[in-house]
C-alpha cells in the first residue's frame, strides 16, 4: 500500500535529500526505498516503489504529490476541450519513451530480490480521473461523478485516455520483470455498482489489456516459471462492488478492512484469491489485541482458494515499523 515506507527511519532518511517523484524517478532510489521493506520486516514480496501519477509526470502532465495532501494537477481537465488537448498532446507514444526510469527501476529491483516477488501496479481511470477533474484530492469526487453523467461522452474519453497510459505504465513494469501486477481504484468505492459497471469497468478493463496480451513475464525469478502474470484488483469501501470488481478480470482481490474476508468469499463464490485487511486502526493497539485481530484475519482468509495478508489500506506514517515487523513474524508462526 502506499504510504508503507513512511514510518521506516531509512525511508525518511532518503526522502530527507529527495522530492518524492524524484526518488519514484531515479532507478537507484527507487529500487533501494523498494527493497527497504522486504529487508528490515522479511515479507515475502515487495510493492515496487511508486506513484499512481507517474505516468501522468512521466508524459508531461503538470502534476506534484504534495505532502500531506496528495496529488494535485495544476490544469484540470474538465471539459470536451481539456479532454481533446490532452488526448492530443500527452500519448501513449510519448509515454512508452519516457518509461526508461520505470524500466531501470524494476530490472534493478527484481535481480536485486532473487526469488521474491515484485508487485508492480498502476492507479485505475476512475481514481486518477477523481484528481484530474477536480485538480487534485476530494472527498467524495462529485466533481468527477457529475462529468460522468453530465457528458457522458467526455467522461468516457477522460477514461480512455488515462486507461491507455496506465495500461503501458504497467506494461513496462511487467515487461521489466515484475511478477505480479495491483490495480489499486482506490475512490471506487464512491460509485454506485451500476456506474461502476457501466461508466467505469470498461476503462479498467482496457487498462489490463497490454498485460493481458503479454500473458507471460519476461523477468526471471519467481516468474521465470513462465506463468501468467497474475493480477490484483483493489478499491477501498467497495464491499458494495466485490462482484462488479471481481467482473473487471482479474485474479485476485484486495479487500478493505470493512468487509470480512470469509465473508467476500462467500459473496465471490470461492472463486478468488483475496488479499487483505489487517484494520491500520490496529497497528497502534496492545500487542494481544493487534495479534487476535491478525488470527481473526488469518482464520476469515483461510476460507478462501488463497490469501495475501496485507493491510486493509496504507500504513499510517506514525506507526512503529516493529510493530510491523512483528506482525510479518506471527503471520509467518501462525
Ligand atoms: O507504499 C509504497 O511505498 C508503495 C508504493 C506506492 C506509493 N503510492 C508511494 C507513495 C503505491 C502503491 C502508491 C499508490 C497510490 N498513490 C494510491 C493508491 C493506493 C491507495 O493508497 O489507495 C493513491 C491514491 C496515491 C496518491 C497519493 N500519493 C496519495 C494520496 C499520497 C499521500 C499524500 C500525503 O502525504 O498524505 C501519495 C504520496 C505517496 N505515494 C507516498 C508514498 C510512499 C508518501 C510520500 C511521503 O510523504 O513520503
């Protein structure tokens, strides 16, 4: 998740000297914030150190993470004319010859861990869309939700457009060597299961398609077995949207804290993998109580064909990484 490296001492360390997309763009930052992790907690894969915006940075789109608050754009995009410019100006094209940083940073990373796997991802159209229409983070996305029905058409081109960046943004990434691939629709979970439908899974959709077409990894280790890169699908509060989620093709799902993971499987018909959902609100709590909800986890997610313990959402900054090394430690007794 995101956030993860924030409360590791030798991330804030690098981050001291660094803007955050500048170490997202520079292979060797990139790949040692990655591996940060998997060194100091011995999980048993690593999130390849990112952004969502990166491919929107990487075409040219002026945009900056901004602590504290998160993406901001500085032109939004809003209109059937600020669709048509930047459909015009930022391409597919130019993107795919700009990836070398993302490149470089997945083949250092994956030699670098052997047999443990990487996690690559991208954000998904509707999230990204929720920040490029309303020019940076909201709370309910209303301005991106009301384009999507006030200009259906428009709507449908904003997706299009950021599905086909995204989708050759994680198209390096595999290619690079990654082993695994996340589509995080973090804002998802604002829609209703027929927009979602109708007005979004599409453009998920189109995103996957490169790696779909792929099918295998080109990187060695863990997908040296030459077998299908699989494909994590993520939307917080979208317990409402698991069917419509899971509809989009993926391989595995990524579930919020609120939605017990026994019951997700149950509503998906033991059909899919879950990932999930140690509550972050835990991670500040007395060891016992942190460790029954853990087990509580643990014993939910066994009901499932597989399960990735993970967090419900991003670490909190403030949390003590012993606290979460300590976590990776039961699981692994456990
Ligand atoms: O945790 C990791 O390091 C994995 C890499 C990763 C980051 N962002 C690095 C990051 C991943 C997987 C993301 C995805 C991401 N980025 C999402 C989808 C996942 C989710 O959390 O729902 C979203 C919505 C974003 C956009 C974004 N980037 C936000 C909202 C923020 C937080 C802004 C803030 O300061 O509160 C960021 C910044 C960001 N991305 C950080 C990291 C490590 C924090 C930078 C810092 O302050 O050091």
């Amino acid at each position: 998740m995101r956030q993860a490296g924030r409360s590791l001492p030798e991330y804030r360390a690098i981050r001291a000297d660094h803007r955050m997309l500048d170490a997202c763009l520079t292979p060797e930052l990139a790949s040692e914030i990655t591996l940060q992790p998997v060194r100091r907690h011995g999980v048993d894969a690593a999130v390849f150190f990112s952004d969502i915006v990166v491919p929107m940075k990487l075409v040219g789109v002026d945009v900056d993470l901004v602590a504290g608050r998160g993406p901001v754009f500085a032109n939004p995009v809003r209109t059937a004319a600020d669709v048509a410019r930047v459909r015009e100006e930022f391409t597919p094209e130019r993107l795919r010859a700009a990836l070398d940083p993302v490149r470089d940073a997945v083949r250092l990373t994956a030699e670098a861990l052997g047999s443990t796997p990487l996690i690559g991802f991208t954000g998904a159209p509707f999230t990204l869309a929720a920040y490029l229409v309303e020019g940076g983070p909201s709370r309910d996305h209303l301005r991106a939700r009301t384009l999507m029905h006030a200009d259906p058409e428009t709507w449908a081109a904003l997706l299009d457009w950021v599905a086909d960046l995204c989708g050759v943004f994680l198209e390096a990434q595999v290619e690079a060597g990654a082993s695994a691939v996340q589509l995080f629709d973090s804002w998802a979970g604002s829609l209703s299961p027929a927009d979602y439908r109708d007005r979004v899974a599409p453009a998920s959709r189109r995103t996957l398609e490169p790696v779909r077409r792929l099918g295998y990894a080109a990187g060695e280790g863990y997908a040296a077995a030459a077998r299908a890169v699989p494909i994590i699908h993520f939307a917080v509060g979208s317990g409402h949207l698991l069917e419509e989620l899971a509809e989009v093709g993926v391989d595995a799902l990524g579930v919020d804290w609120r939605t017990p993971l026994d019951e997700a499987n149950r509503r998906l018909g033991g059909a899919f993998p879950l990932q999930g959902n140690i509550d972050p609100a835990y991670l500040g709590a007395a060891t016992d109580v942190l460790e029954a909800h853990v087990s509580d986890v643990l014993r939910r997610g066994r009901s499932a064909p597989a399960h990735v313990l993970n967090l419900g959402h991003g670490v909190p900054p403030e949390t003590d990484p012993d606290v979460l090394t300590r976590i990776v430690s039961f699981a692994h007794g456990a």
